[in-house]
C-alpha cells in the first residue's frame, strides 16, 4: 500500500504502476489517502542517520528500465549519503 498526501503524488504512483504493468507485471500495490501522520517519540527519529547505516530496503534496484540511467528521477527522502 502506498499513502499519498496530494494529487501529485497520487500521479506519480499510478505512473510507476502502469510502467509496471506494461511490462507485464502484476501489481497489487493499493493507493490510499493519507492521514493523520503522528510523529514517533524522539528516540526513533534519525535511526540510519544516528547508526551511521543506510536503510537496505531503500536501495535503487532497476526494475522498470534496463540500467541504472534509465531510473526514473524520483528523490529518495532517506538517502543520508548528501547529508
């Protein structure tokens, strides 16, 4: 499931699951609205940034396109390696 927070985002997720599709993926990945977003207590803030780690699942796997420049241009709000 993926939370979305305006219609952009919305956008974008349906473009990477149609991509998906195309190629003969079967998705079954839901798109929801977001809600109320409560923040964790602050011993849970900045986890990878605080172990010095990057997250393993946030990792860029080519799975759309052949090759890593044909990823689609889509920030990644974990990556602490610019921070």
């Amino acid at each position: 499931m993926v939370f979305v927070s305006n219609p952009e985002e919305r956008a974008v997720i349906e473009g990477l699951i149609g991509r998906l599709q195309a190629r003969g993926y079967r998705v079954a990945t839901r798109i929801e609205a977001a809600g109320t977003f409560w923040p964790a207590e602050d011993y849970h803030q900045d986890y990878y940034r605080r172990k010095g780690q990057e997250p393993y699942c946030h990792r860029p796997v080519p799975r759309v396109e052949e090759g890593p420049s044909k990823r689609p241009a889509i920030p990644c709000p974990w990556n602490y390696s610019n921070a």
